[in-house]
C-alpha cells in the first residue's frame, strides 16, 4: 500500500493543522506495517520531510499562480505517483478537497477539521465586513462541491469529533461516509513535572511571569473569545481577594484589540501576553498554572483542553459544540457568552482546593483516553479500507 500525504498546510505556519500532520506523521511511522509505504508530498512533488514552517518555499507556495497549481497542476502531479490513497489532511471551514484532486483515478481521505463559520455567528469568526462576505461567496461553492462528490465510494471524510460530524451533515451534503478520529496528546512530553518550583523560577525569567496565575494559549481568532475571558477576568478582580493573574500566550498579527481592550480595564500590570511559545514552555505554562481557562465559541476538538488536564491543571471551559464531548466530567464548563458565570466558575477553582485536586485527577484520567497512537491506528485502518477500493 502507497499512501501520498499532502504536506501544503505547512505553508500556512504554525498551526494546529499543522501540528495534527506533524503528530500522525510522526506515530503513523512508528506503527505502519513493512508492506506500508508513506510518501510526503508538497505542491505534488515528493518530498523526504515535512517542510518546516515559513521557510522561503512556504512563502511562494502562498503565492497566486501556487495556489491556482494546487487546484490544477498538483493534482496532475500526484497521478504520476501511483498512489494507492491519497490523504489531504488539512482542510478547514467546511472546505471539500479540490474537484480535480478526484482527477488523480486513487482512493481519497481528507481530515476536515471544522465547520466553524457555518455554525458560529459571523461576528464572532470574521474581523471585518469584507472577510464575511467573501466567505459567504465561498460558502456557496462549498455546498456546490460537497454536493458533487456525496455518492463518490473512493472518497471518506474524517472528522475529529462526533460533534463536529454532525454539524457536517447538518450544514453541508455530505454522504454518511464520515468518519471520526480524535486528536491525541503526547504523553510524553504533557504530564505532571516534578519540580515546579524550578519551572516557576524559569518562567519568571523568561517571561516575568509571578504565579499565581490563570492561564490560557490560543490563536486570538474571535472564536477564542478572549475578550470575554478579559471581562470575566476583571470581574475576579473587583468581586472576590482572589489574587492571581492571567497568562495568556499565542499570537495573531491583528491583537490590536486585545491590547485596547487591557488598557481599557486597568488590567495592564495583571495581564502579561506571552507571545508565541515553545512546547517546552507550554508544558511549564500548564504545570504551574492555577487553572487553564478556554472559553471559546467553537472547537471542532479543543486539543488544549486535553493537554492542560494530561499537565494535571484544572480546567474551566465552555459548554459549546465539541468541548462537553471532548472534557467529559473533567472540567467545569460554562456558557462562554455569560462573563458573571465564567467568573464565578474560576472564582470557584481558584478557592476550592479540594475541588482542584479533583478536577486534576479527573482531568488526567480523561486524557489518558486520547494518544497520537490511536489517532494514527486509525487512521491507517481508514488506508486499508480505502486500498481495497483500488
């Protein structure tokens, strides 16, 4: 069995589509079969590794004539290559894979990670007037595509969560061929460290980071709702002696608001943002924070959920869309839209300590049920199944 692997999101920079290929890549490796051959491929061409983010080839590829190739030339070129399947992991915003990858005659699995902008309202997806209309034009096309390729029986689309399956089928004409596949988490590197009080003294170093402190990472989209989470934070400030503060780390070119809005509420010396992060530092980040807040509108999975509980930190979260699904009992969960509850349910961790200690041990037990190594066992079975097709 030859599988090609559409590497392309990588252009795009860091990002948890990224960060999924990379992970099953890596466990799909350690688990497939001698008679497996995996093949990395990039704007169609084979290649040995998966390019790294924001590297100068990453930037033409984000180019006009590369992304009309990816519509044209790409597929054309994955033909060549006999593959037996082929996997296009990386779609998003209810996107089908291009019409003319079905050109190449091989069997196809495509990941679409989410349906966020058909589910969420668009004022809290899109930045400006301009982006919602255009995605609205897209929005067309989308169901136009899906609706072409429904009855195709060499074709599976993978989800990541039940939740999110059913948003498909709810919002797009997709066959009943979806499958879901949970992310994972690498147990290995998030877990409960031993000696906390060297990493506290790291990051402090390194960030100017005093614990206590709430903590949260995202990419700032307006589906991550950090404003609400500032508000609540604020709330915590004036209503209760809590003294903590708030962490929040991640990046996004337009944080502008983000910034206007901390200075609006005082919050400039209780808030530090941290920035992009290194894994190392993430695991640190969780280790010593008090609780890990996530109160965001939509999450197809919501896998820093489930890494802040494999650290062993309490979490409080939303009670939307995927995240009940993915948190179980082991988290408190809330309506990311009401700021007074949000607050009193971090207000609530944070004096409790006999309710953090259980919501840490819960928290570890519930991520124990997620590993890249299930995530790519199955994944491989959805190849087989799709090689028969051949």
């Amino acid at each position: 069995m030859r599988v090609g692997i559409a590497t392309d999101v990588t252009s795009r920079g860091a990002s948890s589509f990224s960060f999924y290929l990379r992970n099953l890549y890596e466990h799909l490796s350690k688990i497939a079969p001698s008679s497996a051959e995996l093949v990395l491929t990039y704007n169609g061409r084979i290649c040995e590794r998966i390019p790294q983010e924001n590297q100068p080839k990453a930037k033409i590829h984000a180019s006009l004539y590369s992304l009309l190739s990816y519509f044209s030339i790409t597929p054309l070129r994955l033909r060549k290559h006999k593959f037996d399947v082929i996997h296009v992991p990386h779609l998003a915003g209810g996107a089908p894979p291009p019409p003319s990858f079905f050109m190449t005659g091989t069997p196809i699995a495509a990941t679409l990670h989410g349906v966020a902008p058909f589910a969420v309202p668009p004022q809290y997806y899109f930045d400006t007037r301009k982006a919602r209309y255009l995605y609205r034009c897209l929005q067309a096309y989308f169901v136009f595509i899906h609706k072409m390729i429904k009855k195709r029986t060499d074709f599976l689309l993978i989800t990541v969560s039940n939740s999110e399956k059913e948003l498909l089928q709810h919002y797009l004409p997709v066959s009943e061929r979806v499958r879901v596949i949970y992310h994972g988490v690498n147990h290995t590197k998030f877990q409960r460290i031993r000696n906390k009080a060297k990493a506290e003294a790291e990051l402090l170093d390194r960030y100017k980071l005093k614990s206590p402190y709430i903590f949260h990472v995202s990419s700032y989209h307006p589906k991550k709702n950090v404003q609400t989470l500032l508000n609540a934070f604020y709330s915590l400030k004036r209503n209760s002696k809590v003294d903590v503060g708030l962490a929040l780390a991640g990046h996004n070119p337009n944080m502008q608001k983000l910034v206007k809005r901390l200075k609006a509420l005082g919050l400039e010396q209780d808030v530090r943002l941290l920035g992009y992060v290194p894994e190392e530092d993430l695991v640190k980040l969780y280790n010593c924070a008090e609780l890990f807040a996530f109160p965001s509108l939509h999450e197809s999975f919501g896998l820093p959920i489930i890494e802040a509980m494999a650290c062993g930190t309490p979490v409080v979260a939303s009670d939307s869309f995927a995240i009940p699904e993915v948190a179980g009992d082991a988290a408190v969960l809330v309506n990311p839209l009401d700021v007074d509850r949000l607050a009193d349910a971090m207000i609530n961790v944070l004096a409790d300590d006999r309710l953090k200690a259980d919501l840490s041990q819960r928290g570890k037990e519930r991520a124990r049920l997620f590993s890249w190594e299930k995530c790519a066992q199955e994944h491989l079975a959805i190849y087989e199944e799709l090689e028969n097709l051949s």
